[in-house]
C-alpha cells in the first residue's frame, strides 16, 4: 500500500537589510538562496541545506513558514 505523501513545508525568505560591507561568502550565499536586493521574497522549501544557508545571513533576511 502505497503512504500518503506528507505535504512539504516551505519558507518565505525575505532579504531585510543591504549586502554592502558584508563579507564576499556571505554575498554568495544570498544569490545562492536567490535573493536580489531589500524586500526581495523567495520561497524554498524547508531542508538542511537551505536551513544552513539562512544560518549563515539571519541578520540579513527574516524568514516565515508558508503552506
């Protein structure tokens, strides 16, 4: 019998403040997680690696759960 997929949580990534002064590493991880500029909102869906990359810039970007 086949098991009901679960439905797979997602993240609203939200960049807060600007790239400028930050180091170079840093810079790379938000255009990994796709963020552009202020304001900016991507959505992921929720694994370790994105955790991860949002460890490393949290005071950049907020984050929310969306369904």
């Amino acid at each position: 019998m086949a098991k009901k997929k679960e439905k797979e949580k997602m993240l609203k990534i939200t960049q807060t403040k600007s790239l400028i002064g930050y180091e170079s590493s840093q810079k790379r991880t938000m255009k990994a997680l796709g963020l552009r500029r202020i304001r900016h909102s991507v959505i992921h869906k929720d694994t370790p690696q994105i955790r991860g990359m949002i460890n490393k810039v949290t005071h950049l970007v907020a984050v929310e759960e969306v369904e």
